[in-house]
C-alpha cells in the first residue's frame, strides 16, 4: 500500500506508550494497534485530529504516501 502510517514513530519521538495514546485519543488499543501496523483501510478526519493533537504533530507527520514501484 502506498499509504505509511507513521504513528509508532511520532510515539517514539514523543516518548508515549500505546496505552497512553490510547487514553488520549480515546480509542481502543487494538483499533490503535492496526493503526500503528499499517493494516488500517481507513482513518477519520476526527481519530487523526486526535491523534495529531495528543503528540502533538501534524497529519503530515503520521501519513506518508510512497508509489508503489511495479
């Protein structure tokens, strides 16, 4: 998928543990989990807002699109 999701790396820069991004954003750990692997379809608007607010960062900073080279 051309779409990286960066979120373990702004976790590590911001030195926060999936629990406390989880309390934060209010979203359950395994929903964050699929998030932080990559494995995510999808996010909302209102989850990156939260996301983006709790470390501090800008959307830009979580997602990443790399062409995929075929």
């Amino acid at each position: 998928m051309p779409i990286i999701v960066n979120v373990d790396v702004m976790m590590a820069r911001r030195k926060m543990s999936l629990n406390e991004l989880s309390e934060k954003v209010d979203l359950t750990l395994s929903n964050l989990s699929i998030l932080k692997t990559g494995k995510a379809k999808a996010i909302r608007f209102t989850t990156l807002e939260a996301i983006c607010q709790a470390l501090e960062c800008q959307p830009g900073d979580i997602l990443e699109y790399k062409e995929d080279k075929k």
